[in-house]
C-alpha cells in the first residue's frame, strides 16, 4: 500500500535515516518506536507526502489517512459534525439536501429543483446516506465527542477535541469499505481509557496497512504485529516481523549477540597481530606473517560501528528563592470560546508546598485553564499578604538600599519603601531580609502598618 525506496531523511545537516527501502502492505500493524528525537514523526510526514524527503521516492496505492500530533488543517468556521463527514464528501450533499429542500418548501412547483434533489439523494445514498450519519455519530461518541460538541464550529472547540474530530474522520473514512492506510502520531494523547480501549479493539480488526507511533504500551502490545525501531546512532530501521512482547527480547538478544561477535571479532584481531609481529622478524616466516596482517585487517574492516548508548540527561534542579506562604493568588478569572462559556469568576489561592492536580473532563478547559497563569519572568502577588513583604536592609537613617545594584529597587515606583502599587516583578519575587530599626521593629512595610498582621518568618 506504501512503498518508499531508497528513502533518506536529513534535518539539517544531521542525517536522520540513511537510505533504505520500506514497505507496508495490507494487514501490517506497524508500531514505529525509537527514543525522542529519532525522527519517527518526520518519518510518518514524509510517509504520508506531508513532506518531501531528502532522497528516494514514495509510492502510495489507495487512501492514506494520517493523524499529525497537532491538526491545523480545514475551515475553522465548519461545524465538527461536517468536518467528520466531510471523510467521504457526505458534508456536501447533506447540506445541499437541506438548502433544496428549504427551495422546495418555497416553490413546490420547481421542476429544476425536484430533479436536483433527486440527483442529490441518490448520491447521498450511494455513499451510505443517513447510515454513514449514524456510523460518524457512534465513532464520535466513542471518542468522547458528544452531540452538543459535533454541531459547535471547529474554531470554538479545544485542542484535544479538535485532535479527536481528526481522528474521528480518520476512522470513519476508514470504516467506507476501501482499505485505508492509516498514519497515526500518538493517537492516544487526549483520550480517557473508554476511548483507548475501544480504539484499541477499532486497530486490531483494522484490515489495511497501519503505522502507529505511541509511548501506550498496551495499545502497541494489542495492535500491532510488526515493529519498525529507529536506531538514531546508526540512523537505521530495524524491522521485527514480530509482535511487541517478541520485539523487545529479540531486540535484547540481538544486542547480546553483536556485543559477543564484536568481541570474539576483536580477540582474533590482537590475536593474528601480535603472532604476526613475533613472525614477522625471521625472514622465513614473512610471508606468513603479512597473510595474518590481511586477515586482521579484512576482520577490522568488517566489524560493525560501536553502538553508542542513547545519552540520558542528568538533571539537577536548583534550590529555589523562598517565597511567601501563598505564592499564587487569582481572582475573577474566565475563559470562553466564541459563546461557550469554559470557566467563570474562579477564585482560588496556591499556599506555599501545595501540589495542585487540575482534573476534568476531555475539553472542560484544563488546558487553558493552566494558561492563565503568568509567565515566571513577570509573575507578580495579585494581591498584596504580609508573606509577600520584604525589605532590603533598609535603616532608620538611611532612605536608600543597602543594594542599590539590585533591579528590584532600580525600577520601583518608590525606592525608599514598598509600595502596594509596586509593579516590579524583581521586587516580589526576590528573597530579601526585613529592614529594622535600632529597637529592632520592621520599618518601611506594609505588614508593619496593617492591624493585625504579623511579620513572616524569613
């Protein structure tokens, strides 16, 4: 269904894949795996003619359906509902049905417009017809997509629900009767577990050609009957003709075996050249000893490259600035999409040492819910409690800070003291030691003047 010969994939000047030749025929499960940054999403563009490679030529015979990880394709003002019929051209015809039919109720007489409903209706139900609704209705309904969501604009919905009306189209394209090739870039992101394992079951009894890249270990291990692993060092593929499970010891294996056939290769290389050095001083036994150097160097050239282990970045996360008892505070906050309300006057206050998980539905506003929040470079209270006071050292006998250097009282309305209306980001977010006087009292803040208040511990 697609073959790509001598196929070369380059980002830049990094060669992602060297030639090589792939074929995915009718009734191969695919899962392409190999570790972030191989080139497995590029791979699957090129595959799907979303790109051009670098070298070889892709043929393709029949549908591709290809799922990107970020859809940004088709009419933002269409309604998700068309959008899924729109699979099969069913998007057309229905919406011209209605508008002859709204012509007719007008003019019943029409014979021009009797005939072109007729010729509609009959294509409509050659392609399936108010069957195909139902089919596309009962796909979107195991996605999560309910009927409120299907009639909304694509440019109104999220973008976990705009990934699973792409993915809804996909399969009811599918689901016409011509084996489809099926593309897909982590299918499962954005899917609760109803909706994975029904697609799950959808994939297995999927009869054309199928490509999956997926960190969903069970959805491979279900799906999947071929793997096709990206080795970035050697910028080769590994093709198993097995399933996951088999995949992962015979890959294990394989590694064992090279690592053992480089090393014997190796003892036979400094064997044949150390006899060969001991030979090569007598006269007679030259000759032999440069027949010895052939066979090493015939040995040496043969080995494989030294398989290098895929680096893993040790982190080390630095000990933060101390901060006031509640770092984050919000008020008031909304969110709509055209004239879908998300969210409304959210109140809501994040103490210091607090672990926040954000829980709801696909397409309840999660997502932008979290987007809300401000950048860390410009993140300010916003609103004003005493664990947010600070000074800098300030003195009774000086109006000045003991570090002048510092941005904080650089781009303060008022040097001399904080101020409510202080809007410098460096000013909240810096780890300062409260200003006293001689009797040992706090000085210059607002904690000190509030009844009630009382000074935070540093």
């Amino acid at each position: 269904m697609i073959t790509a010969t001598d196929l070369e994939l380059r980002a830049g000047a990094r060669i992602l894949l060297n030639p090589t030749t792939l074929r995915v025929q009718a009734g191969d499960r695919i899962g392409l795996v190999g570790r972030n940054g191989a080139g497995k999403t590029t791979s699957l563009r090129v595959l799907a003619a979303e790109t051009q490679p670098h070298g070889g030529g892709i043929a393709s015979n029949g549908p591709v359906g290809y799922l990107p990880q970020d859809p940004r394709t088709g009419d933002l003002e269409q309604t998700a509902g068309d959008r899924v019929l729109s699979a099969r051209g069913l998007d057309e015809l229905r919406n011209g049905l209605v508008e002859v039919g709204l012509a007719l109720a007008d003019d019943p007489t029409s014979d021009a417009l009797v005939r072109r409903y007729g010729n509609l209706e009959e294509r409509f139900s050659g392609l399936g017809g108010y069957a195909a609704e139902a089919d596309a209705a009962r796909i979107c309904a195991h996605l999560g997509l309910p009927e409120r969501v299907l009639s909304q604009p694509v440019g109104t919905l999220s973008g976990g629900q705009r990934r699973r009306i792409e993915l809804a189209r996909i399969l009811f394209a599918d689901s016409a009767g011509e084996p489809t090739t099926l593309l897909l870039d982590e299918p499962t992101n954005h899917l609760d577990a109803d909706s994975i394992g029904w697609l799950r079951d959808f994939l297995k009894g999927h009869r054309g050609g199928l490509i999956v890249i997926s960190h969903d270990v069970e959805l491979l291990d279900a799906v999947v009957n071929k793997v096709w692993y990206l080795d970035a060092n050697r910028a080769e593929i590994d093709v198993y003709n097995v399933g996951w499970k088999t995949y992962q010891k015979q890959r294990e294996a394989d590694e064992r075996r090279r690592h053992r056939e480089r090393a014997n290769a190796e003892r036979k290389i400094d064997s044949l050249t150390t006899q060969a050095d001991k030979m090569r001083a007598k006269a007679t036994k030259a000759r032999a000893a440069q027949q010895m150097l052939r066979r090493a160097e015939a040995l040496s050239a043969g080995l494989s490259d030294v398989r290098a282990n895929d680096k893993v970045a040790k982190l080390r996360f630095p000990d933060p600035a101390p901060c006031g008892k509640t770092p984050l505070t919000a008020e008031g906050l909304s969110k709509s999409y055209g004239s879908l309300e998300v969210f409304t006057d959210v109140d809501l206050a994040i103490d210091r040492g607090t672990r926040v998980v954000v829980l709801g539905l696909n397409g309840a506003g999660k997502t932008p819910c979290s987007g809300c929040w401000p950048a860390p470079s410009r993140a300010i209270p916003v609103r004003y409690g005493p664990a947010t006071a600070c000074g800098s050292g300030i003195t009774r006998r000086s109006t000045r800070p003991s570090t002048p250097s510092a941005p904080c009282w650089r781009t303060c309305a008022a040097p001399h003291r904080i101020r409510l209306t202080c809007n410098c980001a460096a000013c909240w977010g810096r780890s300062c030691s409260p200003g006293t006087t001689s009797t040992n009292q706090p000085v210059c803040c607002p904690a000190a003047r509030r009844p009630g208040w009382r000074w935070p511990c540093w």
